[in-house]
C-alpha cells in the first residue's frame, strides 16, 4: 500500500509501505555502462576540440610572421647594408618539423620559427615575397598546414597585395586553387 507524504509543502512523493529492496545488480551495471559511454563520447570530442586549438594557435604563430615581414617591407626598414628591398617568408620541412623564416632579401634571416612535431605542408616548399613599400607580392599565394593526427588544415591565401586570409578547415577543402 502506498501512501502520500508531502515534501516542502508542495511535492509529494508516493512511499512504499513493506519491505524495500534497493537498486538490482542489473540496475547498477546499466548506469555504469551509460555513464562510461558519456564520459568516452566526451573525452573524444575534448581531444577533437583541443587538435583544433592547436592548429589554430599554430595558424596564428604563422601569420604572426607574414605580418612582420609585411610591415616591415611596408616601412622600408633596412635591417642591413646589403639589403635589396624586399623581405621574404620562407617555409621548408626538412624531416619531421616544418620551419618558417623570414628572409630581409641580401641579409642573413632575421627570425625564424619551427613548428611542434605533428605538423607538415601540403604543398612542399613555400616562398612569398613582399615588394618594396606594400605594392604587392609575388611568389606562391596558398600555403596549407597539415595536422598529421587529424585530418584538419589551415590554409593561409594571398591576394596580389599581399592580403592574408586564413581558414581552419578539413578533408577534401585542404586544397589551393
């Protein structure tokens, strides 16, 4: 026989009058394994989210350097004698890192960058140039970054004045026109 006791004046719960069992071992076993589920399904789309902040604090140690040398070209600053007029950036992967220099064109390199393992160019070897006082560049105008674990990239496009887009993206869209 059940029988209503009110709670906090306003919600009432039905007891069980006799004697209570508790929760079945299948009853337990069943929580568990719904909850182990949930925290799995979790755990994976954290380490999903986490590879893309990677990527994208990676994208924007790249761009850091394209504005420099692009500023830098735009100011005019002469880092040396021997300078030409034009600063460079660089990108090559000799092994396993990736490294992105930028080049005062006729000077030794004034900064470069190497990337954390795990990374590589989709398109080899990249070099765009910056001419003199922002009137444009030339040379390779896509550069796509490749997360090995994942299948996501980052391409960074330019436009002919030296314009820099980038985008996160993935599968197939991990192309240059």
């Amino acid at each position: 026989m059940a029988k209503k006791v009110p709670v906090l004046g306003v919600i009432t719960v039905l007891v069980h009058m006799g004697k209570s069992s508790g929760f079945t071992y299948l009853e337990i076993l069943i929580v568990i394994m719904v909850t182990t589920l949930l925290a799995l399904a979790g755990k994976v789309a954290y380490s999903n989210f986490n590879v893309r902040k990677q990527l994208e604090a990676e994208t924007k140690k790249a761009i850091s350097y394209f504005d420099l040398a692009r500023t830098q070209t735009i100011a005019g600053e002469k880092p040396c004698d021997t300078f030409e007029g034009f600063f460079s950036v660089f990108a090559t992967q000799p092994g396993d890192t990736i490294e992105l220099e930028v080049l005062p064109a006729g000077c030794p390199s004034q900064t470069a960058y190497t990337f954390p393992e795990g990374y590589s160019l989709a398109s080899g070897n990249f070099l765009i140039n910056y001419e003199p006082f922002g009137t444009g560049v030339n040379g390779s105008t896509c550069l796509i970054l490749l997360q090995n674990s994942t299948d996501a990239c980052a391409k960074l496009s330019f436009d002919q004045s030296g314009n820099l887009k980038d985008t996160i993206t993935s599968g197939a869209n991990c192309s240059c026109p």
